[in-house]
C-alpha cells in the first residue's frame, strides 16, 4: 500500500507571495492533519480534515488555512508569506475508526526568501 | 496542558551499545504515547505505540518502549544499537479527549552512533 504523499518536496517562495501544498493520504484513511516543524518552534500541529470538515486547529494565524476533497486529498494554503514560514511542512494521514496513530509524509521543505 | 519532554537533545552511542531514549509526558487521562523517528530530509516513520495493555510494547527495528505511568514515562529502548540507527528520535502524545485528534511531540532526541 503506498504511504502518505506530498507534493512539491521543495519550493521556494518570496515574503509576501502565497503558496499551496498538497497532501493524498494512505488509501482507506480519512483523517489528514497538518504539521509545521522549525528548528525553534518543533512540531506544531496546524490542523486536521475529516470528511471534508476542518474538525481542530493550532494555534497558528489565519493566513493558514486548508482544505480537504471528497477522495480525502487535502492541500494547505499559507497566504502572505513571512520569512518565519520557512519550515517543513509534514502531512499525516489516520484511519479514523478505531485507530489513532498517524502516518507521515516526506514532507514539503518550504523557504521563504 | 499536555506536554512531552525528552530531556536529552543529543545522545551518542558506539554501535552495538543499548540504548535508551526518554520521555516524559503531562496528561491528565490515560495517554496514547508513540514514538517516531526522522532520518535527515524525511518525514517521521511510526516505530511503536502504545494504547493499552501491556506497558511492555514492541516496534519496529528492534526497538521497544516501556509505558510506566507511576513516572508518566514511555522511554524507547534497543539492546544493540546499528550505524543506520543515527537519526532524530520524537516522542509524541495523543489524540485527546473531546475529538481532538492531534499529536504533541517533545523536542526531539538526536541520535548519533560511533563506529
């Protein structure tokens, strides 16, 4: 079965510009959340989608916002990019019924110049 | 609040060494605790989890964890540590009551192993 994927695995963007990431879980599973990791901060969890509904979210501003389709794919969107931005941004993916752990992608290495 | 601590940043360890990673976590209810491992440029890969049951859990490479909750503890062990070992380990508590289905991860231990 494959893993959880994310694309781009790179990308550099400019302060000021948007950007958009993408994430298609492990077939089968419903639950994506987002992750941010810095070297400062660690692993901030951003948010999660189930059925296509935003169910929780960190303590993050809304220039991060996100969304998930009907095939459970779900893409995350950073507008107004700031320098503090540049970070990897990890996708999970779950099962939902009657599993907790979480399944990671290779991320996304986002840097904002 | 909930919160992970794993109180050492950096471990070193000759190859064929055990190993033992700690971590301490704050939760009021019984926790769901995992641990994951990061090589360089990737994600993080599950290598065990603990839900209920026995304290005693087995992973994946050979590791495993003991959950004791008289010391809100779930340290990761590996009775002889493998070059390929070197890496940044995560410690990681949840999800939590309510629904809200996220993951608190401690800092991060990073392995390294001397030949």
């Amino acid at each position: 079965k494959a893993g959880v994927t994310q694309t781009p695995r790179y990308l550099i963007k400019t302060r000021g510009q948007q950007v958009t990431l993408s994430c298609s879980p492990i077939s089968g599973h419903r639950s994506v959340s987002w992750y941010q990791q810095t070297p400062g901060q660690g692993l901030q969890f951003l948010f999660e989608y189930f059925s296509e509904t935003q169910r929780n979210k960190g303590n993050f501003p809304g220039r991060f916002s996100g969304r998930q389709f009907s095939n459970s794919r779900s893409e995350m969107n950073v507008s107004t990019l700031e320098l503090g931005d540049s970070a990897l941004y990890l996708c999970a993916s779950r099962r939902t019924s009657g599993s907790y752990e979480q399944y990671f992608g290779p991320g996304t290495r986002l840097t904002v110049t | 609040a909930q919160s992970v601590t794993q109180p050492d940043i950096h471990i070193t360890v000759s190859e064929g060494a055990s190993l033992e990673l700690r971590c301490n976590y704050s939760y009021g209810a019984t926790p769901y605790l995992f641990w994951y491992v990061q090589s360089p440029g990737q994600g993080l890969q599950l290598l065990l989890k603990y839900f209920s049951g026995d304290t005693l859990v087995q992973g994946i490479k050979g590791f495993e964890a003991e959950f004791k909750r008289s010391q809100s503890s779930f340290n990761l062990r590996k009775p002889s540590v493998h070059w390929s070992d070197a890496a940044e380990y995560f410690c990681a508590v949840g999800p939590f009551s309510g629904g809200y289905n996220k993951l608190i991860f401690g800092a991060g231990t990073r392995l390294a192993v001397h030949p």
